[in-house]
C-alpha cells in the first residue's frame, strides 16, 4: 500500500507480516516526508519494524528524528536498511554505530 503523500519525489511502501511491518521508501525523506514514513511505520498491533531506505536519495534531519522515534518506539524489534547515502548521513550526525543499523552492503 502507497501512503498518499504530498510530495512526488517520495513514496513508503508498507508490508505487514504478523506483528512486524516493512516500510520500503524511495525518494527524498525530508521536513514535508517524515511524518509519512513515522505513519507509514507505526500501524496498529505492530511491535517491530524494518526500514528499507536503499532507494531514498535525499535525507536530512526531520528523517533523522523520525528514525530515532522509531527506534523508541520498537526498542528491541527495529532495523534500518541504509542506502550509502543514508549510511554516510547517518555517521556524519553521529548514528552510524546504532544496534539498529544494518550495515550497506
């Protein structure tokens, strides 16, 4: 299911399999986008989540945000699939050493 979002240049795609929800976004996850992909990640009756970001190409720190509230959300049961560009933003705000982040590659 698609998230109907303002922004063209940015789609969520969510997957839910028993308790756990996979939210595969492309495009730019920014100040007008986050709060899709927080939506997007915390449907009813789910206590895990996996973000694939291998598609996204432009992420700033409202994308940051969400990511750490997620993270809070799904303590134990949350992981990050980063594209390089995800990955390098995610080291440079000083993220990159996160549990939840899965390595690129």
């Amino acid at each position: 299911m698609d998230q109907d979002g303002q922004d063209p240049a940015f789609s969520a795609t969510i997957a839910v399999s028993g308790d756990r929800v996979t939210v595969t976004v492309a495009g730019e996850v920014d100040m007008s986008t986050a709060d899709a992909l927080f939506r997007a990640a915390t449907p009813e009756l789910i206590t895990g989540a996996t973000i694939d970001l291998r598609a996204v190409t432009f992420f700033d720190s409202a994308a940051i945000h969400t990511l750490i509230l997620l993270a809070e959300r799904y303590p134990d049961t949350f992981e990050v699939i980063p594209s390089d560009r995800v990955h390098r933003v995610l080291d440079i705000s000083g993220l990159g050493g996160q549990p939840w982040l899965r390595p690129v590659g």
